[in-house]
C-alpha cells in the first residue's frame, strides 16, 4: 500500500517531522515502512497496518506542533510504539481503504468529508440536518470561496465554524481566522475598555459559543495563544493575505461593498472563505449599501465560488424560533437583533 501526505515546507516542517527529520527515521525504523520526504509531501508504502500506523503517528506529531507541544525522542517513540499496537490489533475490514494519494492534506482527501465532521470533543460529531445544510458543506467541501445567506437559528455560522474545526483537525488547514464587522444592532455600547480582544469579544461570541461546543476550553486557549485560531474585527484585515487556513466572515450584510471587497481578495493559497449572513438584518445607515448582497450578485457565476441560501426550513434552534421568523417574513423591515447566527 502507497499513501502520500502533505507536510509544510520549510521552517515549518521541523516541529512536525524533527531536526533532520528525525520523527521520520524513527516511524521508518519502528513501522518498518519505507518513507521518501519531498518539499511538501511524505510517500509511505507498506503493509495496511504498518501505512496506517504512519499516517497516525505523523497526523499526531501535527497536531503537536499545530499546539505548540515539543515531543522529546523518547515521546515521539513511545507515540509510534502505542499507534502501532492499535493499529496492529485492528481487522484488515477496518483499515481505512487508502487510493494512495492523499496529498491534500494530512489524512486522506477521499474521506475527508465522508460522514460527520470530526471536531475535539471527544465522541461528538456534527452533521447537516436539512438538504439545504447539506448543499452548504458541499459548497465548503468543493470551493474556496461559499457564501451563506440564511435568517436566524439555521446553522450557517455553526456549521461553518464546524467545518474549520474538522479540516483543522485533519490537517488540511493550520489555521481558523474569525472575523466579524463591529456594527452595533441599533444601539450605542459607548467605549468598551480592555485590550482589542476584550473589545471585540462581544461581537465575536456566537463565533466563540460555537468553537466552545467544539473543543474544550484548554485546547480552545491552546489554539489560541499559538494563533491557530485567531479572532479579528474585520478592519484589522486590510493587507493581510491568509494561507492555509479557514476565514470565516461573519455578520456580513453588515459589511460594506468596500469592506467586503477589501477581505475578499485576503485570500491565499490552499485556503477557504466562508462568507454568513443574514440579509434580513442589516443594521448599516443604508441597507442596499450591503456587501453580502452585492458579492452575492456580482459573484454568483464565478467559478471557485459556491453560494447557499437557507430558509426558515432549515432552522435547527427551538420550534418557537421557525414560527417567529415566518411571522417577520413578510415585514421589509431590518429587525435589529444582535443574536443573529
């Protein structure tokens, strides 16, 4: 059996596969595989078990270094030695069936997105509830760029933040930038005080709620404090270009056709856009100076860019919430609630 996966290049490869590839040699002399370390990629090829024991390890050491952690040899062995004893007592029925090209990311591209979406918490698995949410991850899974519009409660902030969570632990990306307009619903807060991230909390919480129900918090303040996930007010983004890692916008109608265009083109290389919404409630002086709307306009034939819309159909929040939207359906009003996702 043949796998290959993608590695960083450079500097950042050390964390993960050690000083000279150290980690490398040692999965090569524990597993008994063959490993070849090109610039973004390792091929393994071997027995099932031993292939599948390989791809843990280095999926482990990824993670370690995603989190900061810096495993001694004597770790690093004792990680391959306990893989490999699982893997070892495994049925061949229940080895992953790899095609030999993984080189998307650090498991396998193919599987990636087969069932639910794996996040930290140990045991949970989230999954659409609706055909419209399932068209959305689809959107995700096979374009760079997805804009979501939807009213309130039906999942497109959550299953966005979902989404960065799984491809994070998977290793396709090394990062989940959250970003949010501060545009106050109708009322002036008046000066917050604290530090930028105590400022923008506020508005950046149903973003935080979500990753919350995703990871515990140590792991979340881990992510944190090593900049894997980054929370940002979007006038902050100017002159940024983000690669390999998810951005997700959040509250968009509230951005304007400026600002909408100035974090569209942040986009680097290997890494996805996520673009929410709900246009229902735009709380901007002038509502057709909305950037959702107009991206979702001037980009609705792009190619590499997927767009959603949800309906009330799709609200997976109390029953009561589904009535209560209905009931606002028909009123051209903006209702200004800041609890919107």
């Amino acid at each position: 059996m043949e796998l290959t996966i993608r590695v960083p290049q450079g500097a950042e490869r050390v964390p993960m596969l050690g000083v000279a590839e150290r980690n490398l040699k040692m999965i090569r002399e524990a597993l008994g595989v063959n490993i070849t370390a090109r610039e973004d990629a390792v091929q393994i090829s071997g027995g099932p078990h031993a292939v599948e024991a390989a791809r843990r390890a280095i999926d482990r050491l990824d993670e370690a270094a995603r989190a900061g952690e810096e495993l001694s040899r004597h770790e690093v062995l004792e990680l391959i030695t306990q893989l490999s004893a699982e893997t070892m007592a495994m049925p061949d029925d229940l080895l992953p069936h790899h095609n030999g090209d993984a080189a998307a990311n650090a498991t396998v591209t193919s599987s990636l997105w087969d069932g639910p979406m794996d996040v930290y918490v140990r045991g949970r698995r989230v999954a659409p509830k609706s055909a419209n949410q399932r068209h959305y991850l689809e959107q995700i899974q096979h374009n760079d760029l997805t804009l979501c519009s939807g009213p309130a409660g039906t999942g497109k902030t959550y299953l966005a933040v979902a989404a960065s969570v799984h491809m994070l632990k998977a290793g396709a990306i090394r990062k989940i930038v959250l970003v949010r307009p501060a545009v106050e619903a109708g009322e002036k807060l008046g000066f917050l005080p604290g530090d930028l991230e105590a400022k923008v909390n506020p508005y950046l919480r149903p973003l935080l709620d979500a990753l919350h129900d995703m990871m515990d918090f140590g792991t979340l303040q881990r992510f944190m404090l090593n900049d894997i996930i980054e929370i940002a007010p979007l006038a902050f983004m100017r002159g940024r270009t983000l690669n390999d890692s998810v951005i997700i916008l959040d509250e968009a109608q509230n951005t304007t056709k400026g600002q909408m265009k100035m974090f569209l083109t942040r986009l680097g290389q290997r890494s996805k856009m996520i673009v929410t919404g709900d246009t229902t409630q735009i709380d901007l002086p002038d509502p057709r100076d909305s950037g959702l709307v107009d991206a979702a306009r001037r980009l609705a034939r792009v190619k590499g860019v997927g767009l959603t819309a949800l309906d009330s159909m799709d609200i997976v929040r109390h029953d009561l919430v589904q009535r209560i939207v209905d009931a606002y359906g028909s009123d051209n009003r903006n209702p200004r609630n800041p609890d919107d996702q």
